[in-house]
C-alpha cells in the first residue's frame, strides 16, 4: 500500500528532524511533490547519474540521500551541467529526492552515534555541541475519570519523552474546587454552587519545539469548559545536540583498533597517525570531514579521533598536540548510514513501502 510523501517525511524526521541541521545545510526535500504516492524507496549516500538509473530500473519513486543533491545557490535548471541534468531526469521519471545531512548527523542514534556501536564506543556524549533542546514541566488537573484520555493525548502529541521512554508522567489525586457562574456551561455541577471534584495532578515534561501543540491537545482533550494548567520552564532537562561524539572503548593498540575498523568498515587500508603500539582507551570521532575537531579531541584528553578527509597540515597538527588519528574516509564513514536509514523505514513502515539500498553508490576514489 503506497504512502503519501508528506506521512514518509513525517516519519523521517523523526529520527532526524530539519531543526538539528547546520544552517549552511540543505536539507529535506530537494525534489517531488508532497502530494505523490510512493511505492519504493532508494537509500544512497548521494544522488548521481548512476543512482538515478538504479532508480529508474526498479520503478523507485524517492530516493533518500545523505549528502544533498542542491548544494549551492542554484540560478538555472539546464542539462548543460550535471546538476541541472540529474534533476531534469528525475522530474521527468517522477522521483522524490528527500536529503538527511548535519541532521542526522547530529540526531541521537544517527551516523555519529552508529559508527561509535561499530567501534565500540560506550559512554558517549556529543562532542561539538551545535545546539540546546529546552524543556518544560506541564502540570494539568484532570478529572480522575479523564486522566487517561488526557495523557494519552498530550503524549502522542511529544509530551513525556524521556530517552527511549514515552509517557512519562507523575499522578497524584486530590480535591479541585470550582463555583461555576450562571454564564458558565460546566462538565460538572451547577451554578452558584460550590463544587468538590477528586482530580489527578497530572505531570510531565516537554520539549520547547513540541509546547504549543500539546497544549491545543490538552485542552482539546479535557473535559472542563476552563483547564486550570501550569507551565514551568526546566533548568535541569536541558538536552544537548550536536556533531561528534566521544567516550571509552575496551583498552587496545591502535594497531588493534585499526584493524577493528578495517573489520567493521570492509576497508583494505587505513591513513593513520600516531604509533602502532600505544595503548587506546578515549576516543573521539567524527563522520565524513571532521579534521576541524582534532583539537576538540585533543582537549578533552582523547588518546585517538577517527574521522575522514583529514589534510597534510591537520596530520602534523595532531602530531604535534600527541593525539592519534585515524582517516577512515569521508565515503566509509558516512556510507553506513544507508542500512541505518533502510532498516529504520522498514520498521516504521510497516513494509508498506519497499525500501532498498543502492548498489551504485560506489566511492568515486580508487586505492591503487
């Protein structure tokens, strides 16, 4: 059963919402129309000329990128370049293109935090903080008969997310009062008479991104005509975001360590900084280009940063600070995302929609 693009770009972005991208990124629908139908979906790392006939050949109708087919400004759509001949074909053949880039980088449990599981990062924590995550406490009072459907509401609509927790609320019951006025239209009791109703204190948090919205739900909820609510803002929640991460792996060489990323990566070679036998225990890494953060590494005391597309002058540099680097590549490191992408969509839905992986998508640099 098809699924209209605008419901898969919901679900996408729930792992990786638009709001954690850098703000140089492009992300989100390059090309298509929200209103489409889609039957298949193609996972690639990018969109070139040989995915797009991967995708034409199996009849797909979206293909999902990591890096973004439009970059840079884009003043004309002509087939005299590249670009603008890949996106005459794909309107021609009817196929969405949707970009995850710095988003899902920085998401929880997206390219950084999958390549910390292949190397054996635990303890993690983000490395290069990009932004904060603000929270709430929502206190309501329901009544005891309702305390259900209004918890139920507030929490589909992003209340009471804790990890990979849902509905994390507080109850306690107690009295609520109220005198309604002749003009009122009360759920319960009469006017000009004082009122004694058991109600729930029903508690629980919220993300700034998600307020509004679980407040129309609340009240959209609740039974009373007036909801008696407070809003408190959380200097204890406040969830960190951002590019990298770091933490511990069981001690090893780097020797050893490189060949575990070799394992893990499906690579023949590594370029490498640093000497073979020391001892590795703190690490840092970055997917993609990440040579910018070695001194990030460096202080927070990491023995090894792994990352890609590291230059001539950023090896000396991590010579020099006495920090090991890894360049495991820019293609390898950030490839991985496409099993990441396809296993999550087949789980979210429900194998509605046949999600593949591209066997095209090939990097561009050979080792000779």
């Amino acid at each position: 059963m098809p699924r209209k693009l605008k419901s898969l770009i919901r679900s996408i972005e729930r792992i990786a919402p638009k709001k954690l991208a850098e703000k140089w990124d492009n992300v989100g629908l390059l090309v298509g129309d929200i209103n489409s139908d889609i039957n298949t979906i193609l996972v690639a790392l990018e969109v070139t000329s040989e995915v797009i006939n991967e995708a034409i050949e199996n009849r797909v109708d979206m293909i999902i990128t990591h890096h973004p087919l439009i970059f840079d400004k884009l003043k004309t759509v002509v087939n005299d370049n590249p670009i603008g001949s890949m996106i005459h074909k794909l309107i021609r053949n009817n196929i969405s293109v949707y970009a995850m880039h710095t988003n899902l980088d920085v998401a929880y449990g997206g390219t950084n935090d999958l390549l910390g599981d292949l190397v054996g990062l635990e303890n993690k924590k983000v490395l290069v903080p990009t932004m904060k995550e603000e929270y709430y406490k929502i206190i309501v009072y329901v009544p005891t008969s309702h305390k259900d459907e209004v918890m139920d509401s507030i929490c589909r609509a992003g209340a009471g997310h804790i990890g990979e927790y849902s509905h994390c609320t507080f109850q306690s019951i107690g009295e609520g009062t109220f005198k309604p006025t002749k003009e009122a239209k009360p759920f319960i009791g009469d006017a000009d008479r004082l009122e004694y109703v058991e109600e729930t204190k029903l508690e629980t948090i919220v993300s700034k991104n998600d307020l509004n919205k679980v407040i129309n739900k609340m009240i959209e909820s609740h039974p009373y005509e007036e909801v008696a609510y407070d809003i408190f803002k959380l200097e204890n929640n406040i969830l960190k975001y951002g590019l990298g991460r770091s933490g511990t792996i069981k001690e090893a060489t780097l020797e050893e360590v490189c060949k575990n990323i070799k394992d893990k990566l499906g690579l023949i070679s590594l370029k490498v900084v640093g000497n073979m036998d020391r001892k590795i225990k703190k690490v840092a890494l970055c997917t993609g280009s990440g040579a910018s953060f070695i001194s990030n590494a460096h202080a927070l005391g990491c023995d090894l940063y792994i990352t890609g597309d590291v230059k001539y002058h950023d090896a000396q540099n991590a010579k020099e600070l006495g920090i090991c680097v890894i360049d495991a590549g820019h293609f390898e490191t950030e490839n991985i995302m496409c099993d990441l992408m396809a296993e999550y969509l087949t789980k979210e839905l429900n194998n509605d929609v046949k999600v593949l992986v591209s066997k095209l998508n090939i990097n561009p640099f050979k080792t000779v």
